[in-house]
C-alpha cells in the first residue's frame, strides 16, 4: 500500500476561471495535465480571471 501525503504535500493549480488554487485528486491521477478548472462549475462558466 501506498504512503498516505499530506494534502499540502499534494500537487496544486490555479484554476483558469476563478483564480483559486485547488489541489490534486486522485480522480484526476490520469489527466493532471489537462486539468484546468477546480470544479464542474468553473468549466461551465468558462470566463477568464479578468471578468470578475
């Protein structure tokens, strides 16, 4: 079994729509990398940090 991370240990992003850091999850394990927003409400919205 896996060692257990703390969630500060974790890899974080920017989420493009809101602006706030969110963290890894084990869901996104397979496509980290094209991660872009924090929630399923952030990728509806779709606006950019600027229209805030």
């Amino acid at each position: 079994m896996p060692k257990m991370r703390r969630k500060a240990e974790l890899p974080s992003k920017i989420c493009v729509s809101c602006g706030r850091p969110f963290a890894w999850r084990k869901a996104w394990a397979k496509i980290w990398d094209e991660v872009k927003y924090c929630s399923d409400r952030c990728r509806s919205e779709r606006r950019g940090p600027s229209a805030r």
